[in-house]
C-alpha cells in the first residue's frame, strides 16, 4: 500500500485521520435527521495529500418513536 492513512471529512471539515490498515471509519459525531457531506484524501509516506474524493451525501436517519 502506497498510502499512510487517509483523512476524513465531514461538510468539508477535517474530522478523523485513520491508518491505512484501517478499513472503517464511524463517525460519532452525527445528529439524527440531518444531513451531512462526506469526502476521503489519502496521505503518502512523503507527506503529499491526494485531493478529496468526490463526497456522497449522506443523511442520517431519525430515531423511532
């Protein structure tokens, strides 16, 4: 693997550098019913940072009555 970790974003805030042998990433920091942005850069051992994925709309559910 190329790649050192990946950092992650939420509405185009860094929230989570996670390893590259970390395959998951649960972002706590949610609120029910809202919507967020999500994107992923991967850094190389020489400190470069790719640019962001393209981000994926995500929106969290509302919790049951």
């Amino acid at each position: 693997m190329n790649h050192w970790y990946y950092r992650v974003f939420r509405d185009f805030s860094l929230i989570a550098e996670v390893d590259n042998i970390h395959f998951t990433f649960v972002d706590t920091g949610v609120a029910h019913g809202a919507t967020y942005w999500h994107s992923v850069s991967a850094v190389n051992y020489f400190f470069h940072e790719s640019i962001q994925t393209t981000g994926i709309a995500i929106e969290m559910p509302s919790p049951l009555p």
